[in-house]
C-alpha cells in the first residue's frame, strides 16, 4: 500500500495529526452511538461473546513497547471501571515465568502489527496451557491488533480491531490511541455486564469519550507551534524527567519512550510518588522534568511531588488545564490541554508529549520516521 506524507514533512507527524479522525473511528465501530442511559442494552458493539467475558476471575495483558504502555492504561480501566482484577506483562518476560492459570482468566495479546515474536510465542503458549484444561477455555483469548489478517488475527480466536490505518512511523503514535480506545470500549462492556457503574455514569463517561476528537483537535491546533518552539530550548539537553500518577503514568512512559526513540535523548519515565526513591538525585538545572497533572484523584499529590522537583533547581513543565492556578502557580511551562474526566485523559496527554518528541528530534535534523537500530515491528525474539 503506497502511504503518502500529504504535506507533513514526516510520516510521524502526519499520523500524529491523523489521531482526531482515528477517534472518530474507533467511537463508530466499538460504541452504540444511539446509546442512553435509558436503553437496555449494552453501549459497546465489540461483538465478543458470554464465553469470553462473563464470569471473569482476572485478566492478564502481553505486549511489548508501546504496546505494553496501552495495556498499562487498559489495566486502570479494567480495574477502576469493571473492578476486574488485571496483570500486564512484559511478553518478552512472560513467556519463560508465565503466571498460574486460573479457568476464568481472559488474556489479551496487544500488538500493533500483530507480528511482534515475543507476543505471538507468548499467546501460543497461553493457547497451548488452556488446550489441557477443560474445554470452553480455550475462548477466552484476545488479540487487539491493528492488523487483523496478521499472524496474531490466525492464532487467536477473539481480536479488538483497532481502526488507526496503517501506521509507517517506526514510534507508534495513532496505533496507540486507537489501541487505548479499545481498552475503553472492552472495560465498558464488561463495567456493563457486572453493573459496576450506574447507567448514568456510562453515559456520562460516553459523553465524555465523543469529545476526545475535537479536544485532540483543539490541541493540536493550538499548541503545536508553540511546542515546535519549546523543542529549541533543548538542543543541548541530555536527559529528560517524565512523571505521571494513576491512569497518567503509563503516559509518563510512553512520553519518554517517544523521546528516546526518536531524538536518543536518555528519558524516564516515573511514577511521580516515586521520584523521591531515586530519579531525584539526578536532577540539576539541566535536566527538565515533564509532569502531567490532570485534576482527579492524584492531582494535589503530582503537584507536590513536581514541587520537590522545583527544589533542586530543575524546569518544570507541566501538562495540565489552563484555568488550574495551582499548576499554574507550579510549572516554569505550561503546555495546556483541555479540561477532562480524569479516566479519559490519557488519549488527551498523550499527544503534547508525541509533539515534543517529533519536534525536538526533528529539530535534530534526525530521521525521525526510521531511527537507528529500531524497527517497526520485531519478529525475531
Ligand atoms: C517495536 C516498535 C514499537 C512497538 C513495539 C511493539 O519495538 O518500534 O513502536 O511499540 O515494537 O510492536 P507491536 O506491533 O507488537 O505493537
């Protein structure tokens, strides 16, 4: 398939833009857009059957890169939303410690290209351990792929598809929005089924999720200059702090892996409340820290942990409304995003930190669709 950069000077850049539109997408084919509090019937159209979802014990999710930080945000949904207790492995990792298997286990490979060796071996082996319990189990296995007719769409009996188009930037971007969404639309459905939240609370948060295109939209129109901006101030930087808590931490990964990928500036990515047990003691006036603060439940507590930040003399910016003055008030730079539920604002976040990392690797002047040593997707273990 010929993929052409329509006027963006990179790939990445125009997939980064293409993001409201793969919303959209993703909006029209997992959700019943009729839905209401009112109506008896579930608000998902994700077509997976009773013998995958009812009953679940516990759900586990394998997955490498990028990949690994959607199911990071899947877990808080699964957890937070359908109270489903959920692990998220390394399946790199996975596949030689595998966890005990209990029968009511869903376990979800997620890979873009669903090509990806150690995620495919992986789930081969999860298929071959349920083929030697009892029969009905072997359903309850999912793949979330953006390439459905990949090898994962033939090993695995259930597959989330995630409606991005095809993605030619080696650091995924859409794919990983789109791989979110799927996240919201399974812990929907099965926050539906065990009624863990009212009616009222799934329409709202459905309210919610049909903003996110526009608010993307909203972002990028007015923030990316500015961003292109900031990206100058880093030329000589070498190492780069990214925090987040709760539902923004797995961002706070995916923001430094977007950075290191792309422009090989040495990032972290942490968990705020965790800075104090070690990534404090490289901090200097050299090196930024990134902290996405959204109001919520840990809104305060990110906001304070960026404070212990500022002691040590560091730049502190901050991801985070504008009409907060408290955060305000806390970073040296504000990059502001609209205000959101705090369960839907990683699909937000997320894509201030895509538009750093382009710019100040493309500022660089380095190749920022195919970097060095990487590849799109690794099928060798
Ligand atoms: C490679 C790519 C990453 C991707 C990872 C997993 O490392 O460079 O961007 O996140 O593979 O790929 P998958 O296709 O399994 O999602």
């Amino acid at each position: 398939v010929m993929v052409e950069k329509q006027g963006f000077k990179h790939y990445m850049l125009k997939e980064i833009y293409e993001q409201p539109g793969v919303v959209r997408a993703c909006l029209e084919a997992y959700f019943d857009t009729e839905w209401s509090a009112a109506k008896a019937s579930s608000p998902t159209k994700i077509g997976l059957s009773d013998a995958v979802l009812d009953d679940l014990q516990q759900v586990q999710i394998i997955a490498c890169g990028t990949s690994w930080h959607a199911g990071l945000v899947g877990k808080y949904l699964l957890e937070q939303l359908a109270g489903i207790p959920t692990s998220v492995h390394y399946a790199s990792e996975y596949r030689y410690s595998a966890s005990p298997l209990t029968k009511n286990t869903l376990t979800i490979g997620v890979t873009q290209s669903g090509e990806t060796a150690d995620t495919l071996a992986a789930l081969a082996m999860e298929q071959e351990r349920r083929s030697t319990l009892s029969s009905g189990f072997e359903a309850r296995l999912l793949g979330i792929t953006n390439r459905p007719e990949s090898s994962l769409g033939h090993l695995v009996p259930n597959i989330i598809e995630t409606h991005a188009g095809i993605e030619i930037g080696v650091a995924a971007t859409k794919t990983f929005v789109a791989q979110v969404m799927a996240f919201y639309s399974l812990a929907i459905d099965l926050t539906y089924r065990r009624q863990a939240r009212s009616s009222e609370a799934l329409e709202q948060l459905l309210d919610g999720l049909r903003q996110l295109p526009a608010q993307i939209e909203l972002i990028l129109e007015s923030q990316e200059r500015y961003i292109e901006e900031l990206a100058h101030d880093f030329a000589e930087t070498q190492d780069f702090i990214f925090l987040g808590r709760g539902i923004n931490f797995p961002i706070a990964l995916e923001g430094a892996l977007k950075l290191k990928e792309i422009s090989y500036i040495h990032a972290e990515g942490y968990p705020a409340g965790e800075m104090k047990h070690g990534p404090i003691a490289l901090l200097d006036a050299k090196v930024p820290v990134v902290t996405i603060a959204m109001p919520g439940t840990v809104f305060e507590k990110v906001l304070s942990n960026a404070q212990e930040a500022r002691a040590r003399d560091a730049r502190l910016i901050g991801v985070t409304p504008m009409d907060e003055q408290e955060a305000a008030d806390t970073f040296d730079t504000l990059i502001p995003v609209p205000h959101v539920d705090e369960i839907l604002s990683p699909i937000l976040t997320v894509i201030p930190l895509q538009l750093l990392a382009y710019h100040i690797a493309a500022r660089r002047g380095l190749d920022v669709d195919q970097p060095r040593n990487l590849a799109k997707s690794v099928t060798v273990e």
